[in-house]
C-alpha cells in the first residue's frame, strides 16, 4: 500500500498537542519514530506510518493521511517538501489543438502547468535535492508523448509563454504604464493588432497599478501572446472577466491555433472550457495532499465524466454522486402571489455614469439571477436594493430584511467559527456541511484562501436573519465543482426559509443552474446601464444571448448547457428560429 501523510504545522501552532499526537502513535509507542519533532516542527514518516488514523483524529484540520490506489506505484513528478503536497503524472500539450485541465482547487493544476513552462522543475519526490534536469524528464517520459514534448523543450524547439494565474498581483512586479509593459514584451511586432483585439487601447497609457482586475487579466494575456512561442499556457484566463469578454476571449485564444503550436487552459467556468477547447484532461485526488492527472479525451466526454465522478478507462472513482442537470420545476404558483419587494422607475448617477431601473418585483422562495457587462450597473443596484445605497428617483420597497454579500470581500483576524456563530449553531447540516467550512473554523480570515474566504462571506450573508438575500459573484475563485455544490446549497436553503434570493454572476452554467427568474443589465460600460426583467428563464437567456450571438443546447447524456458551435446547422437553425437558449 502506498501511503502519503500531510502535515501543515502552520495550524499545528501548539507545542503540546504536536507532543500529544507523537505520544500516541502506535509506531512511536513500540519505540520507532514515526511521529518526531524537529526544530519545532512535527513530521511523520511514511514508510513507518501503519495509517491507523489516530493522529488524523486528533487534529483533523493539520494532518491528512491518504492510503494510495494500489494500482498507483509511478514515482511522483513533484513534492513540495516532506509531508507536503505531491503531484503524480502531467498534461501533454497536442499539436494544433487547445487542451484543457479541469480539477478542483488544490489538486495540483497550476504545479503541472508551471512544470510544463519551466517555471518549477520537477523533483521526483526527493526534494532535499537540486531541481531535476530535462534529461531526467525525458528518461522518466520515455515512450509517452511528454517524452516529445521534453525533447523538443530540451533543444530549444518548443517556447513556452505563460499567464499566471494571479494576474491581481502583476502590480507588485511590474511598474509602469501598460504600453511600458507591452512594448517591453512584445517580440511579434503586434501590439497595436492584439492591443485592439483584446480592447486594450483606452488603458494603454495607463499605469499597471491603476487598472481594474477584469483589465489586468487582459493585459496578462496580450503579454502571454505577443511573446513567439510553440505552446501557450493559460492558467484561468476568464477570472474577472464578464460573460461578453469571457466568450471574446475565448475566440481570441482559439484563434492562436495553427498546425506548428498547442495551447493549454485551465478553466473552471464549465461552459467556456468546453466552448474552448477541444481536449481535456481531468484532475483528481484528495485536495492539498495529492494531485494525478487522467489520460486525455474529447473535451464533451471529458466535461461529462468529471460531472459524473468515475473514470471508467482508469476504474477510479473520485466523487461519491454524480452532478445532474434535471429539468427546473414550474414555480410554485401559490409563492408567486407573496411578494418580496418590488421597484419603480429607480434612478441613480454616479459621476459620469447614469442607472435606470424601471418595474419589477421578486417574490418569496424565488432565485433571480442577474446578467449583463461590467460596468452597467449591477452591483449599483443590488446596493440600492440592500439599502447601501440611495436611489436619487424612484421608489424601492423595503418591507423586508435584506442581507447582502459584496463583489469585494473584507478580511480581519477574527476566527472563522466567531464570524458565523450562528451557521454553527443553528445551520450546521444547511451552510457548513455543504459548503466545506468546518475544517476552516479555526483560521483566522486574513489566513484564507480566495475561495475559501468566498464560501466564509457566502454562509456569512446566508447566516443572517433575512428575507432577501444579495449575492455579488459568488462563484468567484470557486472550482467548477464548488460552484456547483454552492448552487445547491443555496436553492435549499431559501427553498427552506421561503426567502428570495438575487445573485450576479458571470458563470452562465451556475447561473443556469440556480435562477429561476434573469435581470437583464443592457448599457454602454462605464456610461449607462438599463435593468431589464425579471424575465422567465426562456425569454431572459434569449434576450442576453442574442446579444452575444451564441445559442445553447442542453448535453443529450449530461443535460448541462452548451455552446454551439459558430455557424453549425443548429446554431443557425436556433438563430433563425430566435432560440438562442434551450427550452
């Protein structure tokens, strides 16, 4: 049996418990070390390690132990150090084709690509040693395709030009205006064309530390594209983007395309990536532990076998329950008489930009979500209607008790169980369970992660006393997979309290997932916005898609939504028919 332990002492901050968890392993009792602590730290060796499971229950939230499949007997590509996380096998890039990685967060995604550009050599497992050379790459490789790939890398054949993906932290590294940047950069000659393409020119002067989030990531990709190079990896390149650039993007990444080159994505917006690309492979194992990476296959079969859990070719399962995408119920008629709050001709200036939101009401036990480009509006109105922010005209009724989660989440050094008492108490098996929290309850919010700070806000708006709850992109630096779960946590959740909830995102396929009802947002960025709806579902996807000139289609095996592809027989049949979206 192969075995793996992880240890994080950063949560292991007493010394009596790390001198507690070694006085009770069996190993150490019988007088070997398996448990020891040195300079303070606490370790456990694995050739030792029986995987009794008594230290992992004596601090659940600091130690893994993981018994490997036992078909798993390869060397490790990587690990980060001793009882930290290990990666097992890589993607391999293919000529003239965009493949993609889906996985959870903490399964190793950003290590394989980051290995694949050179920016990590991998180890094998021996990290005490220096980085590993490309010749030991190649031997490890031999007879597969990343032995090519290796090679080619080895002998300068390949270059490789790579997006991180933390593209907010480009102004900590870089200064200057962003044609500085791109001038610096460009190695094709083609920063006017890719400046225009990717709509950079009205930041083009502007300093990197200046520009918003949805601009960076923009900017990162015209850096990453105007290098000349083979393979182009691009690690979440729609974060921050609305759905408009999201499918932009996306043709300009497809366009880069030709027979001498490949490019790989790693994307968690399901709809994107299969509108992407046209290979996947597929990442599991257990979070922050370990990481293997699944042969590669057709981005359609790939997509629906990650929903379903279990890879049939590999004989691994690595989800309990499949992800189902049913057909929505009719709405409950005797809740759609009951309103929740309503508006009537709203205006509102901010500086230069003007909001109008003319009729509409939501009702109890309804999910609206809300649609539209950054830059018209929405999160205006959402804190207008949580009561943040004042209408100049019109009226907003606020009979109810609202609680609101904004785009931008605020940290401290308060622990997490502090700041949701009441999830604890009151909605353990409703907030906590589904959402994942309880191994985060004591860290402090400064100490989480993106996503995990994220799922913290979402249970702390969803812990509050309200009848109308307020979600500004919830999905943010969540994994596909989390998206998917969170979305039925919610519907349960307001289903149970018969409350209503509006949420903005720019995940098509979670917003699918969870609405009832779509707010339409129409407008030029930065000078109008318009709301439009609450539409049914039908009429609000097809006005929205109309707009960006996409049709969807329900998968025959999976039944999630998909991007047909431009121009098909159905895409056009759905145009001309003015079914943009699936009915």
């Amino acid at each position: 049996m192969t075995r793996i332990a992880i240890v994080d002492n950063q949560k292991l901050k007493d010394m009596q418990q790390k001198l507690h968890i070694q006085s009770i392993c069996p190993v150490n009792r019988t007088g070997k070390e398996c448990i020891r602590i040195i300079d303070s730290k606490l370790t456990i060796d694995e050739h030792l390690c029986t995987g009794c499971g008594i230290c992992p229950k004596a601090a659940p939230n600091a130690i893994k132990i993981i018994n490997l499949p036992e078909e798993m007997k390869t060397k490790p590509i990587h690990r980060y150090g001793e009882n930290k996380f290990v990666l097992y096998s890589l993607p391999t890039p293919t000529l003239g084709h965009v493949t993609g990685i889906l996985g959870v967060n903490g399964i190793g995604k950003s290590t394989a690509i980051k290995i694949l550009a050179s920016v990590v050599r991998p180890n094998f497992g021996d990290w005490a040693s220096h980085e590993t050379d490309y010749d030991k790459l190649i031997s490890f490789f031999k007879g597969t395709e990343a032995q090519g790939f290796f090679e080619k890398i080895k002998n300068n054949e390949i270059r490789v030009a790579y997006k991180p993906q933390q593209v907010d932290l480009i102004p900590k590294t870089t200064k200057g205006s962003v044609i500085d940047l791109l001038k610096r950069v460009d190695e094709k000659g083609s920063l006017k064309t890719i400046a225009n393409e990717l709509q950079l020119n009205e930041v083009l002067n502007n300093d990197i530390s200046e520009i918003s989030g949805g601009e960076l990531q923009r900017v990162a990709i015209a850096a990453t594209v105007l290098k000349n190079a083979e393979l182009y990896i691009f690690d979440e390149p729609t974060s921050y983007l609305d759905i408009k650039q999201r499918i932009s993007i996306s043709k300009f990444i497809k366009s880069l395309i030709n027979e001498d080159n490949s490019v790989l994505v790693v994307e968690h917006d399901l709809i994107i990536l299969d509108y992407i690309a046209e290979l996947v492979h597929l990442m599991y194992g257990k979070e922050d532990a370990y990481g293997i990476v699944s042969g590669v296959k057709p981005v359609k079969n790939g997509i629906n076998v990650y929903l379903s859990g279990y890879i049939k070719e590999e004989n691994v399962r690595f989800r309990d329950s499949k992800i189902k995408f049913a057909e929505k119920p009719p709405i409950k008629k005797k809740h759609m008489k009951e309103m929740a709050t309503s508006w009537h001709n709203v205006e509102k200036k901010l500086g230069n930009f003007s909001l109008k939101a003319h009729n509409g009401e939501i009702h109890r036990n309804e999910i609206i979500g809300i649609l539209g480009e950054n830059g018209t509006g929405k999160t205006t109105f959402v804190r207008m209607l949580a009561g943040v922010l004042k209408q100049d005209n019109g009226n907003i009724s606020h009979k109810v008790k609202v609680s609101y989660k904004p785009q931008y989440l605020e940290v401290s050094d308060n622990l997490v169980v502090d700041v949701l008492k009441t999830a604890f108490s009151r909605y353990e098996n409703q907030i906590i369970h589904p959402m994942n929290i309880e191994m985060l309850s004591l860290k402090p919010l400064n100490e989480l992660s993106g996503g995990e700070l994220q799922r913290v806000a979402i249970a702390n708006c969803l812990q509050q006393d309200a009848d109308l709850y307020l979600l500004d992109e919830p999905s943010a630096y969540l994994d596909s997979e989390q998206r998917l779960v969170l979305s039925k946590a919610i519907r349960d959740f307001i289903e149970q309290k018969n409350a209503s909830a509006l949420i903005v995102d720019h995940d098509l396929l979670f917003i699918d997932y969870i609405s009832d009802k779509l707010i339409v947002f129409e407008g030029k960025p930065a000078i109008s916005g318009e709301v439009t709806g609450p539409y049914d579902m039908e009429d609000g996807m097809n006005k929205f898609l109309k707009e960006l000139g996409i049709t969807l289609r329900r998968d025959t095996e999976s039944g999630r939504p998909r991007v047909n592809k431009e121009n098909s027989r159905l895409d056009r049949e759905q145009k001309e028919s003015g079914h943009y979206y699936y009915s």
